[in-house]
C-alpha cells in the first residue's frame, strides 16, 4: 500500500454495488473511526479517537488505506497496514511484519465487505511483502474471515486473549 497508488475497483456484490478506491486526505476522519471499530470487540464502546489505542492503528506516512463504498458512495470499510511498538511478529531477519487494520461499518457486516477488502490488501502489498500479521481476539468472530482468506494462527496476540496471525502473500 504505497502512497503511489491509486486504487478504484467496481465490485458486484449479491445485493448491491461495492467501489473500493484509495482513501484521500478527505477520508481521515472515516479512517480514524475505522481504527476505533478496529480496537473493539462488537457490542463493546468505542474508544475516544484520541486514545493511545486508535493512535497506534492508524496508517504511517506512506501508507493509503483502501475503502469500501457502497452504491451511494458512502464509505463503510476500511483496510491498511501499520507497524505496532514492539512489533507483533517479525520476520526470520528480525523485520516487524506489516500488521492488519481492517475495520467495516456495524451495518454492513456479514456481505462480504471484508472478504473484498482484504483481497485487496494481499494483491496491493504481495509485491513488497512475504507476509503480514495481525492480532485477533479469541471471540471476534472476523477471526474465521481470516482463516478462510489464509492467514493461521502462530500463537499468543496481544493480551490474554489476543491471537497472532500470520498470513504468507508469496
């Protein structure tokens, strides 16, 4: 996900229309709440955008994360990469692995928002990365999403009850 990028994609979804595109500097506050859903479990409060949390997760310099709107082009998803302090897993050479933020809008979860989203990460970052983490609490149910898109579990996460994933995009 390099800021060179421009990426716009109409996708067909079951029931209505998905455009995924690359997020602008007009889109920072929907990426912000974005990263607060990403700190949670649902049904669990929000965090204050300003809280240390939401901070960590939210894209370096360099990095555009890719949206999802829907057909009215409002955004409802949201994915990007970014590195956490200490890394969360690391390479053979000792290099922090890219880490996941992905992040879809309470009411249009369960169509197949994150499934697009984050096929669009593997096929943006797979040509300047092996592979990418990320940390998935042990009942967040996106956990299954993740399996299913190749990521497998490499043992403990952040927390008692995070798990680290890895995913291989070679």
């Amino acid at each position: 996900m390099r800021a060179a990028g421009n990426f716009c994609h109409n996708l067909p979804m079951a029931q209505s229309r998905v455009r995924l595109r690359s997020a602008t500097a007009d889109d920072h506050a929907f990426v912000v709440e974005m990263a607060r859903h990403a700190c949670i479990i649902e049904d669990w409060p929000l965090p204050d955008p300003g809280d240390g949390e939401v901070l960590e997760l939210l894209p370096p310099v360099g990095i555009v994360p890719i949206l999802a709107e829907d057909h009215s082009a409002i955004a409802i998803g949201a994915v990007w990469t970014y590195h956490s302090n200490p890394p969360l897993r690391t390479d053979a050479a000792g290099s922090p692995l890219p880490e996941l933020c992905i992040a879809v809008a309470p009411g249009s979860r369960g169509a197949g928002i994150g499934g697009l989203l984050l096929d669009a990460l593997f096929a943006e970052l797979s040509p300047h990365a092996e592979a990418m983490c990320t940390n998935v609490h042990v009942r967040n149910p996106a956990k299954h999403l993740y399996e299913r898109k190749g990521f497998r579990v490499v043992g403990q996460g952040n927390g008692p009850l995070g798990i680290a994933m890895i995913k291989d995009l070679r």
